[in-house]
C-alpha cells in the first residue's frame, strides 16, 4: 500500500500588506524603516519550528481570491507577475514567482466536486495571483522553495448567510483532508486571515509609527483574546461553533472561510496550540498561531 499523505502542521498566518512592507524583501518596491517586529519575530519563530524537510507543499487558503460561483484553485505549474494591494499600493508592490503543485489541487477539486461542492481550476497563465496568498506564503516561507496549493474563498455569506459559508468551508476541509492523504505528500496548511477586522480610515504619514499603532477597540480585543483562549486550550470544536458569532460581533476576516477550512482539514485538533504573536496592524487584530502534528513539539509536551 502507498504510504498516507499527512497534514504536518497547519499555522493561522495573517496577510497584512504591512509585515511585508516592514520586511524589507527585494521582492517588494516599497521600502520600510521596519514596524510590527512583535509579529514578524512570531512569523520567524513559526517558521523555525516547521519540519521543512518533511513538507512537501503549502496549501492556502485566502480571503482575498474572492470567487462567487464555487471554489476555485490555482491550476497552472508556475505564476510569474506583480501584486499590488489596491487599498495599500504605497506599501505593496511585490513580484512574485511561486510553483504550484497542480497535481495536488487538482485531487483536492475532484475530491471536493465528489463531496458535492462547486469546484474549478484556473488554467489562466496570466492570471494575477492574490496578495493573501502571497504574503502569507512569503513569511511562513520567504525562500519559496515549496509549491503551493492556492484555495479561494467561495463568498457563500454573500449570497446566503455565514452559516452556509461555515458548511461548506467544513465540507471543502474533509475533501482535502481525503485529497492530502491518498496524495501521499505532507502539507502545511495556512490560513491566512486577520481576526478581528476593523481598519482605522486614516493612515499616519509614516505608516510604520509604532506610536501610532493600536487596536481599533477594546471589545474587538476582548473577542480576539476569546477566541485565542481556545486555541491555546485545543477547544478548536467549540470555537467553529462559535465562529458565525465571533465573526459578526468582531467584524472578523474570519469570515473567508479560511480558520473553519483549516480546523476542518485537520479534523479539529483536540491538543493546544502554539501562539508566536499577537498585535494589531492599521488597528486589526492578528494572531499567528501554529497546530504540530508532531507530539513531541513542546507545546503539546506541555499539556501531557
Ligand atoms: O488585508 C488586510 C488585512 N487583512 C488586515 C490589515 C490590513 C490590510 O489588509
Ligand atoms: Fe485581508
């Protein structure tokens, strides 16, 4: 028999144009005086702790391919072009070059289309890939030496409510779990998504003023740190269950489908969670946040 393929570890992984602009990489045009180091040290510790030699692809799921007839995945072996974020293009402008593993999303839209899910693969070469995607696949990993996976967000809210969204976002993560294991390969899972969401509507003239930085409200605070509590105690059943709350209540990215998508892939893990940071961008609230499957990763040593 063909050995299972497995999920090694899956990483809540933000996407702020911001942690990118700070960076500094040759990739970006913009260039920082730094800025929200508290995150972007969590991102290189998340980074230190994965088992790169083990993975062989990072699958994404992004809040900002936003597709309205069914989900979508990337469906060309390489993509070559210039991201712009349209709301921060003074920050964001970054060339990318990413593989895709187009034999992997390709078994995760069939096994979603058996599920009974809408599913397409974008066979577009010139298709301009989402800044989501992007960002967070540059800091889990800026060597870029993996393929990726990329999964929109099908906007089912949109149309009909956040509860249709979590199903089918509950549904589209059991279809890649089944596609990730007869695939043989192991995989990383990000999603990439803020939590609470709300923005400040004026920017300081240095954007990177840390003076300036704060998160938009303390009840926005309150809930993020609710639903951090529950990641940290492996309470990851309840808090999809609370999810259609937390997002309404928190204005929260949540609201893509990528955090359910994740738990759901990794058949909601019962064992804690490493948290690598907490802060606030332009008055959101982020968290990077890693699961290991690995039961011998302190976080989980902890809790024995
Ligand atoms: O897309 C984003 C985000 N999710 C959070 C903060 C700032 C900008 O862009
Ligand atoms: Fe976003």
């Amino acid at each position: 028999m063909s050995k299972k393929g497995r999920i090694v570890a899956g990483a809540l992984a933000p996407h702020p144009p911001h942690l990118i602009y700070a960076e500094n990489p040759p990739q970006n045009e913009a260039k920082s005086e730094g800025g929200w180091e508290m995150l972007r040290w969590g991102y290189e510790r998340l980074h230190r702790e994965l088992p790169w030699d083990e993975i062989d692809a990072i699958i994404v799921h992004s809040p900002h391919w936003q597709t309205y007839v069914g989900t979508h995945l990337l469906g060309v072996p390489h993509f070559k072009g210039k991201s712009v974020d349209p709301i921060f293009p003074h920050l964001f402008r970054y060339n990318y070059e990413l593989d895709v593993d187009v034999e992997l999303s390709k078994a995760i839209h069939d096994a979603g289309k058996e599920a009974g899910l809408q599913m397409k693969m974008m066979t577009n070469p010139d298709y301009r890939v989402d800044y989501g995607t992007i960002i967070s696949c540059h800091l889990a990993n800026p060597k870029w030496n993996k393929p990726i996976v990329a999964i929109s967000s099908e906007r089912s809210n949109a149309y009909y409510n956040v509860d249709v969204m979590q199903e089918r976002a509950r549904a589209l993560g059991e279809a890649t779990r089944k596609a990730v294991e007869a695939s043989g390969k192991n995989v990383l899972l990000l999603s990439s998504n803020s939590l609470s969401h709300r923005h400040f509507v004026t920017e300081g003239e240095l954007p990177e003023d840390m003076s300036k930085e704060h998160i938009t409200s303390h009840m926005l605070y309150l809930w993020d740190m609710e639903l951090i509590k529950m990641m940290k105690a492996g309470r990851t059943r309840e808090m999809i269950d609370v999810m259609p709350e937390f997002t309404a209540n928190a204005i929260a990215e949540t609201d893509a489908g990528s955090l359910t998508w994740m738990m759901s892939t990794m058949g909601y893990p019962t064992y804690p969670a490493e948290v690598y940071a907490y802060g606030s961008i332009i008055g959101t609230g982020n968290a990077i946040v890693g699961w290991h499957e690995d039961p011998n990763h302190p976080v989980r040593k902890v809790a024995q």
